[in-house]
C-alpha cells in the first residue's frame, strides 16, 4: 500500500503548533492546489545532508510552498528558512494527487528529487522503489511511471525548463495572506 502524505503534515509528530493556508490556483503557469506551513514550533529542528551539504529543513519559523498540480504524478515542496530564503525545492513523484476536505494529498511513489540553491540535484530513496517493486506493494507499471516521472523532471530541472522553480514568491505571499 503506498502511503498517502497530506499538505497539512497531520500526522508530523515533529511539528507541535504550526499554521496551514490552502489555495487552488488556475493560471497559465499552474493549476492545483497550493498550501503554505508555517511551522511555529518543533520538538527539534530537523536536518538533512545531501552530499557535503547540510540543510536545515524544519524549524521554528520555517515556511513549506507545496504544490499539489492538477492531472500529474509530483508534488514540489519549497522550503524556506525563517528569514524567508529557500533552503531547498523537493519534489515527490507519486500516483495520483487529490483533496480531502480541501487538503491536497499524495500517494507517495517512493523516488524524491532535492535541489538546493547552489543548482545541485540529488534523486533520493531509489532503493526503497526498488524494495516497494519487489516486495508487491507496486507493479511494474507503477515502477515504470515512478522512473518516467523522475527521470523527466530531473532532465527539466538542469535545463531550466522546471517553471514551478520560479513561481514561488507570488504563491508565498498570496498564501501568507490567509494564514490560520
């Protein structure tokens, strides 16, 4: 069964008070969901290092942009530091994207790509979609997909031609507007 990850971050243990806006958005750039987290209080910040670089990605005062697309299988998380400077862009690959109540979710195929600011790309978790594939809990034509999907946004990205990467600053701040 693959898991399904909701844009409100519900069940984040991590994460003890935050505050959550919802937007969808129909433009020529975008259509979908959009949802901001600010994160106003965690039990410890959380940090991740990707190659020789170490980032900070959850902490108090922290902002996540997450971009929820109509009709395709990702989802970009832009995270921002309590300055407001993007610490890094993370991109889900999934199944399927849809709403409960007016909160986007994901079901999670597995495969993630990270770019930091310096124009790094890194593809994480490979090995736990291969793991999923062998394990019955995908078949080969989600397998397939998930690769696709991965393959063509990390392609997209290092040719400039990932527009999400730029549309952040608007989206932020219409969404700072209705926070709760």
């Amino acid at each position: 069964m693959l898991k399904r990850k909701y844009g409100d971050y519900r069940d984040w243990k991590r994460v003890i008070q935050k505050r959550f806006a919802s937007a969808i958005i129909c433009s020529k750039e975008f259509i979908g969901h959009v949802t901001l987290i600010e994160i106003v209080q965690v039990t410890e910040p959380l940090i991740k290092k990707y190659g020789e670089t170490s980032v900070c990605i959850a902490d108090n005062g922290c902002k996540w942009l997450q971009y929820f697309p109509k009709n395709k299988n990702f989802s970009l998380t832009v995270m921002f530091d309590s300055c407001g400077k993007v610490t890094q862009w993370y991109i889900d690959i999934c199944k399927e994207i849809g709403a409960e109540k007016n909160v986007p979710w994901i079901d999670d195929l597995f495969i993630d790509i990270v770019v930091l600011p310096s124009g790094e790309v890194f593809q994480l978790d490979t090995d736990e979609l291969e793991e999923a594939l062998k394990q019955g809990v995908i078949d080969q034509q989600l397998y397939e997909l998930a690769w696709y999907e991965a393959h063509r946004i990390t392609k997209r990205i290092q040719n400039n031609e990932f527009p999400l990467l730029n549309l952040v600053n608007e989206h932020k701040f219409l969404l700072e507007q209705k926070l709760k």
